[in-house]
C-alpha cells in the first residue's frame, strides 16, 4: 500500500473519543450563555483532505437544522483551522484542537475563539500532535514523533513530555495509568504504559500489529483496535485486563465507542478494500456480543463508515462517512430500533466526530 493510502486509511478509523463525555478523560461542565447555544447542538470536527489545509469546525443546531459551516473563522477574524485536523476534546468551557500535518494545537473557549495556540518542536522539527485524553489538571497529547506530553488545563503550557513507542496515536487514563496505542506507522505492536503521577515510563504491552484506538470500560479495562497489515493480519478488536494485562482477542473491528455507563462497547468492523461492514455491541462485562447488528436500515453509510460518536444524553448514535473528496454525510440512528432518526452534511471532509455541548 503506498504512503498516501496508508495515512488515509488510518485516518478513517481514528475516530476516538469523539464527544464531551470521554471515554479516557474526565467529565466536563458547561453554561449556556455565548454565540452557540450548547443545549441546541453540536460540533463536528472535519479532517479535511490530506495536505488540503481545509479542516474545518462545524455547529450544526438540532433544533433548527441548522449548519453553520464556519463558526472557528468567525469567531477568530477569518483565521482557518489549517491542515488534517485530528481530534478534539472538550474540558469544562476549554476545547482542544489537534491539527495534526500543521503542527499545533488549538485551545479555544467553547464557541471557537482562539485563547492559545501550541506548537512544540524537537530536535528542531516541529511535533505533530494526533490525539488528547484528560485527567485532573492535565491534558495529554500523544505526538507522532513518538512523545506523550502534558499540558497544564491552567497554564496550557506543555509542562513535560515521556518517549513512548513510534507513532504513537490513541492515549487513555485508567486506574492510575496512562495508555497509549504505537502505531509504529503501520509496524508497532504495542500499548505503553506510562505512571500517571510520576509520568516515567513503565512498560509496553504487546498487542496485535498496528494498535490505533483505544477506550476503557467501567472496570477500567482497555479496548484496543490494530489495524494490522492491510493484508493477511486484519482490523482487530482486543482487551487489555486491567488487573492482569492479559491481553485477548474479541473479534474484528475497526471503530469502537463506548456508551455513558461503559459496560458496553459499539463496534464497526470495516477492512479496508473489502465491502463487508459489520455492526456489533460488546457487553463489556462479559465480553459477549449482545447484538449483532446495532443499525437495521439499509443505507448507504454500510460501505463508508468514518467515525462513531454517542449522544451521553439519550444514546443516538452518531456515524460519520467519507469518500476522502467531497463533504460528508452524518447518520443518526435510534440506539432502541437500529432505524435513521436523521442525517446532516457536515460541512466538510471527513468527520472525525460529533462533540457535544451541555
């Protein structure tokens, strides 16, 4: 597979964490006053096409219909989002913005005006940050050149940063611990585990090829996706013990998210090349499979599925599509019948995922 199919298959199953409840970081608290009004809506953040510098914020109203393609531009006098913008977290009124290919973070307040741009370098190279999980008083970020860093919620100040394996894409916080996926651009085989407290490296558990996504469940124990090889090693869905660190296998997948309570586990397998989707809920409890196919319409996302997000309010499930080149569609499927309830574009190219608002 050449380099650009790589990157682009890789961003389409990058999806994680992808609304203000998150799986891996803390619960968040915000008001009603401002521009947007949080109860009426929600972002959705758009990857854009690689090297296209056209990432984009969006708002869409879900009272009114409404999308607003360019509240970010608005908010901040025409400046855009710049480059394959990679994820977003949401912290109390604070949103993070990875924009992965220009090399800089983001955090602006709740409607989309800039406070603080980051940008880091090592070794006179710039980093390229992929994606955030928050605990306490820090925000992690996992940087492609194989670097976690910690930034100060108060300060946003890149306080310290721990080498972990290369590539490194998905970062979670569990029992004390921090998780964090080695791509290894496609070759890694393993999860870092890194001390919370002292932020030093602890070890690496070994995993299938090419671990991606990651998420945990009520009892702290952490799902991971490998992608594999693009070949005979195929999109995984794994389970790390927390207690253990056994590590087995629970089928295929490709997208995962974990619902509000976390005991259980929606997950998209969709190999790359190949036409079979599959749509399957994990009771995380157990590990078995409770439902074996969790949308019943038949439309025509089944063969384009980009993210998955879940509405913590009343369980809609969100999922985005892509074709890499035009704009997007997003899906809203009732999480009792499997049914459309409604779809949207989403004013750009490749959603990464919808973020709500309180």
């Amino acid at each position: 597979m050449n380099l650009f199919k790589n990157l682009l298959f890789k961003s389409a199953i990058l999806s994680l964490l992808a609304f203000t409840f998150v799986s891996c970081s803390d619960d968040n608290d915000n008001d009603d006053n401002g521009p947007w009004k949080p109860s009426e809506g929600l972002y959705i953040l758009n990857e854009g096409s690689y090297n296209g510098n056209n990432a984009n914020l969006a708002f869409y109203n879900l009272t009114t219909q409404e999308l607003n393609k360019e509240p970010f531009e608005t908010m901040n006098d025409g400046l855009f989002l710049g480059s394959t913008a990679q994820h977003l977290l949401v912290q109390n009124d604070t949103m993070y913005i990875a924009v992965y290919q220009s090399a800089y973070i983001f955090v602006t307040d709740k409607y989309g005006k800039v406070i603080k741009k980051i940008e880091s370098t090592r070794d006179g190279q710039p980093q390229q940050p992929r994606e955030f999980a928050a605990h306490g008083k820090y925000v992690y970020v996992t940087y492609y050149d194989g670097y976690l860093a910690r930034i100060n919620k108060k300060t946003l100040e890149i306080e310290d940063q721990v080498k972990v394996g290369s590539n490194p894409e998905s970062v979670c916080v569990s029992n004390g611990k921090i998780y964090v996926a080695n791509s290894g651009y496609g070759y890694g085989t393993t999860v870092s585990k890194i001390d919370l407290n002292t932020f030093e490296f602890i070890k690496d558990i070994d995993v299938i090829q090419n671990p991606t996504v990651l998420e945990k469940d009520k009892d702290g124990n952490i799902y991971v996706i490998s992608m594999g090889n693009y070949g005979d090693i195929k999109n995984t869905l794994q389970k790390i013990d927390i207690a253990t660190e056994e590590v087995s296998v629970l089928g295929k997948g490709s997208i995962i998210r974990m619902n509000t309570k976390r005991d259980k586990l929606y997950s998209i397998y969709s190999q790359w090349g190949a036409t079979e989707v599959t749509y399957k809920v994990y009771d995380t409890t157990t590990g078995e499979v409770v439902d074996n196919k969790f949308i019943t319409d038949d439309v025509e996302f089944v063969s384009d599925p980009y993210s998955l997000s879940i509405d913590p309010k009343n369980g809609n499930i969100y999922i985005g599509v892509s074709n890499y080149s035009t704009e997007s569609s997003m899906y809203i499927i009732s999480p009792s019948t499997g049914k459309l309830l409604h779809s949207f574009k989403t004013g750009g190219i490749s959603p990464r995922g919808v973020y709500f608002i309180k």
